[in-house]
C-alpha cells in the first residue's frame, strides 16, 4: 500500500486543527498514531494519566475514521510494536511507503532532538511543523526576549493582551484600568463557602479497554487507577469546561490561592489535561472566560485572574522552557542534592498539609497550584532537594504533566533551580503560609505556631535553614533583604537551634536517623 502524505499524530496532538493535519487529502493521506512503551515508562507515570492519554487517543483516532481518514494506529500491545517512536515510523513508512512524512513538532525536547534523526532513518522528507495551538511561538517568545536581562511573565503577559486584544477597554488599556488583580486573588477559604461537585465521565468500552491495559501493564506505577472520570474526548473536554464556567469561575479569582483539607479542586478548572494534550483549544478558552465577563457573569478579579494564566503563564513557561532547553534542566543554582523523601511517592507523613496534598496527588493525578507551589514544592525547595528527582515526581504523577510545562514550573519556579530565570525569588516559606490559606494546620500533628523543637512545624525551622545554607546565593536578592535583615538580628543561640531542628528533621525524612517524634 502507498500513500501520499504519512502525519504522524503524538498522544498530546489531539486536536482536529493540529498543523500536522491541515490541507489533509483523505483520498490519498494515512494518519499515523502509536502508543509506545517509550514514552509511557520513561518516567513511572501515574496510572490515571497513562490511561487518560490512551483513551484519548483511541478516541481521537475513531473521530478522525468516522471523518473518512484512513488511521494506522498500533496499539501498545500489538504484535510487532517496537515500543519507540522512532521505529514505528519506520516501520509504518515500510507499510505505506508514503512521499514523505509530516509532523508537529513535539512538547518535549527530548522527541525533538530525536526527531532531528527521523529523515535518515526513514529515507523520505520529514517536515517538522510548528505547533501552531500555542499562542506565542517559539521564534517570536526569543524574539520578545531578546536580550532582556530579566525575563518577566508580567512584561510578557501585557504584550499577550494586546497582541490578542483581550481584556481591553475602548481605548485599548487594560479593563478596570490594571493589568493585574492578583492582589484581589489571595482570600482565604470561609468555612461556610462549599466548592462545587466535580463533573464525572463514565467510562465507555474503549475506555474500559485501556482500563484494563493499565491496571495489567503498569499496576506498580504511582497512583490510583480507579475511580477514572476524566473526560477523554473533545466534547467530554468542553463539558467540563462549561461547568467550570458556570460553577467555579465567579469565585476562582477569590479563592485562587486557598487549600481546605479533603477538597482537591476547590474552584479551578482541571483543564491543563484538556489543554495539554490538545481536547481544548487555549485561546477559545480566553474568549470564552472573557465573554462571560462581558456578559456581567463573573467579576473581572476572576476573568483577568484566569486569563492571566492561560494566555500567559501557560505560554510563558513554555517559552522559556524552548529558550533554554537543553541546559535549563541541568542547572542547580542552588545546588541542592539531598533524596526525594519516600513519602511522596507514599503519602505518608505527618506534616498534614503535605500527606493530604500527596493523598490527593496519589487519587487523583491533580493538585492545583499552590499546593504544587507552596506545599509540595515548597517543601522540596527548603529540604533542599536535588532538581532532577522532584522534577521527575512532578512529572510522573500529574495527568496535565508534559516536560514543556512542568520543568519549569519545578525547576525554576517551585525550586528555584534555574537562579531567577522564572521567578525573581525563591518561593519558600514558613507554615505561616500555609496556615493562613488553608486548614491544614489545625489537623497537624505539628504545631504551626511554635518555631523549635520536636512539635514545631517543620516548615518554620527549615525556612530559616534555607536561608541560612543559601546565605552566600541569596543575601543580595532585593526581595529577601527583610528575611535576611531579620536573620542577623537572631541570636547565635537561635541559629543554633534552627541548625539543629533542620538537621535532626532532615536526616529523619531523608532516612539518615532515627525519627525525631513530633507526637
Ligand atoms: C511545581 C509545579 C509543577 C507544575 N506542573 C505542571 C504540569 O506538569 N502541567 C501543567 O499543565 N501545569 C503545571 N503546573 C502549573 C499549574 O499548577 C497547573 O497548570 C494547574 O494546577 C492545573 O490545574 P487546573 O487546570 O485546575 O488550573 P487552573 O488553576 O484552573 O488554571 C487554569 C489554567 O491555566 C494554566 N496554568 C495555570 N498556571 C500555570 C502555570 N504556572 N504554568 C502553565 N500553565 C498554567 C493551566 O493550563 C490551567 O489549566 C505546575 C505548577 C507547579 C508549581
Ligand atoms: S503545622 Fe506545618 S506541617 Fe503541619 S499542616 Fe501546618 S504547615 Fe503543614
């Protein structure tokens, strides 16, 4: 069998509109898609996300054979699957001997450098396309970096708005006059205030098919495989959204930052999944939030506060993820190298606030921001723990996680790995933060309030320590001259103190000593 055009379509380019599939002749084309053993245990990924992006794709390859394409898909377990992407093209380019071979680029580096070698491999063009879903491209993110000393989302973020003219009042300034309301989007959670229900998808053959697949194949990876109620099509994706809409987005503005024990999604969204593996559309996304606020349906901290993550942080990350690639995940500036703890890949710890947030992540393949930013990862900051193994966690248990975004969520953001390329300072912190956004504390073994010794919240003396060990790093950092200020004013008696309860904590978790009893 011969055919004109091979497009090959990777598990996370399911969109219809993807560049790989624009001016597809189905008379003449076939569509390529794989499930490879590659690219589902290179990092131990969660059962929920491995699931998630197989079903999908089976989904996704039916909608384009009902639409008249002729799909060559290989199945995990097919017989003969070579379990790479770079040997089922050649082997699908040996069934279809096509003129040449089309693809869009991947999100990952690691596919990209690969890709570099597919022409002499297979011995027919391949065209690489840009991936055209994401709002800023590659070359005009370097273009708007230049030579800027700092890169800033903020700066970015205003040149998004404009460019896409969202958010806008008549004489093209920013609605209600700011371009930022973050600092409206920092409440606490009342009590009396209820999240709405999560929508749930049942799951249909196909789904119940991988189900299977998974629980079979990769029943020792991280996480539950069940109750699985992600959506897995395009319409299941836009459900989900419509309810985000109308349930959470009035209040997501208010409550961005909260955490409340026991409920995961509070008002987000969950739809980086959706986003990422291309079910929704970003910029559809953004027309729809900002609608809903012309339409006097959600106050403008919310709209602004949402838009301001898709349009750009979502493309902001990846911008500098494109701009510093290969490097930028090699770099340590703070030149952290303890272990992973164990429990996070257990969940079992009694600091409250990581054990429910590590519980959540083990169910759900979810967490929302900031109890990735100030909890997990605040904790993996001030442990002082090696980029690469929680960069890998992040990774591997989240069902949104895709290199492009996550790396530098972790490394710079969460970790401050990369020495200021995506945030201007380290985002560590005491329990104090944790206890004012969220309940975690008054369930703690710990206690939030008190600074040394065994009952103290590890998070308290660890903040100072991380302060302390990155002295030579961080003292000249603007941003940290008060904590620093505070520091030297502190006893030797009191630094002592801090030293001892970070060491005696750190040796406990990271299995150097006996456990320190907080009980
Ligand atoms: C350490 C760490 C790791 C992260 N890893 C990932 C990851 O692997 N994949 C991922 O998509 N996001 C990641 N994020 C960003 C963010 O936490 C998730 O996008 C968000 O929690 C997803 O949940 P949601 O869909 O309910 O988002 P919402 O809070 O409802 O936000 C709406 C959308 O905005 C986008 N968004 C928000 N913040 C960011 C951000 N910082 N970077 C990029 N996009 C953003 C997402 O597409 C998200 O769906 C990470 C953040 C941190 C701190
Ligand atoms: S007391 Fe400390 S460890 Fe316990 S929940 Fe609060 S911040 Fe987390």
């Amino acid at each position: 069998m011969t055919c004109e055009t091979l497009r090959f379509v990777l598990g996370d380019q399911l969109s219809p509109n993807v560049s790989s599939l624009a001016d597809l002749d189905a008379a003449s084309d076939v569509v390529l898609m794989v499930e490879v053993a590659d690219e589902t245990t290179y990092v131990r990924h969660h059962k929920k996300k491995i699931a998630f992006i197989l079903s999908a794709m089976r989904h996704f390859a039916a909608r384009l054979g009902e639409d008249g394409v002729t799909v060559d898909y290989v199945r995990l377990e097919d017989q003969g699957n070579t379990g790479s992407f770079r040997e089922e093209l050649a082997r699908a380019v040996r069934r279809h001997r096509p003129r040449r071979v089309l693809v869009t680029e991947p999100g990952e580096y690691r596919v990209r450098a690969d890709m570099d070698s597919w022409r002499d491999l297979v011995g027919v063009t391949v065209e690489i396309r840009e991936d055209d879903r994401f709002l800023c491209s590659r070359a005009e993110f370097a273009r708007w970096a230049g030579d800027r000393r700092q890169l800033r989302m903020e700066h970015f973020y205003r040149v998004m708005r404009r460019r896409y003219g969202v958010l806008l009042d008549s004489s093209g300034e920013p609605e209600g006059g700011k371009w930022n309301l973050d600092a409206d989007n920092r409440k606490a959670l009342p009590a009396l205030v209820r999240p709405p229900a999560q929508p749930q998808f049942d799951s249909d053959c196909e789904t119940r098919e991988v189900l299977d697949l998974v629980d079979r194949r990769f029943g020792g990876h991280f996480g539950d495989l069940l109750p699985f109620d992600f959506a897995v099509t395009e319409e299941g994706a836009e459900l989900a959204f419509d309810h985000f809409l109308q349930c959470a987005l009035p209040q997501f503005g208010d409550y961005q930052d909260a955490m409340r024990q026991g409920e995961p999604v509070l008002f987000h969204s969950l739809i980086a999944l959706y986003l990422n593996v291309g079910l929704l559309d970003p910029l559809a996304v953004i027309r729809r939030v900002e609608a809903a606020y012309r339409a006097g349906d959600v106050p403008l901290n919310a709209a602004e506060g949402y838009i301001r993550q898709v349009l750009g942080w979502r493309e902001y990350v990846r911008g500098v993820y494109w701009l510093k690639m290969p490097d930028y995940a090699e770099t340590n500036a703070l030149n952290a190298q303890r272990p992973l703890p164990d429990f996070y890949w257990t969940g079992e710890t009694r600091l409250n606030c990581l054990a429910d947030v590590i519980g959540q992540t083990k169910h759900l393949a979810y967490a929302h921001h900031i109890q990735r930013l100030m909890v997990t990862g605040n904790f993996a900051l001030l442990l002082g723990v090696a980029p690469k193994e929680v960069c890998e966690w992040y990774l591997a248990v989240y069902a949104d996680a895709f290199e492009w975004v996550e790396l530098p969520n972790t490394h710079g953001m969460a970790l401050h790995a990369d020495g200021g390329v995506m945030a201007s300072k380290p985002y560590a912190s005491s329990g104090a933060y944790i206890d004012r956004m969220s309940d975690y504390c008054s369930n703690c073994t710990y206690d939030v309030r008190k600074k040394a010794g065994p009952k103290a919240c590890p998070f308290n003396y660890l903040y100072w320590n991380f302060l302390i060990e990155n002295r030579a790093r961080l003292e000249g950092n603007p941003r940290l001259a008060m904590p620093y200020r505070t520091l030297a004013r502190m006893p030797e008696a009191r630094l002592a103190e801090i030293r001892r309860d970070a060491r005696a904590f750190m040796d406990q978790v990271t299995g150097a000593a006996a456990p320190v009893d907080a009980a």
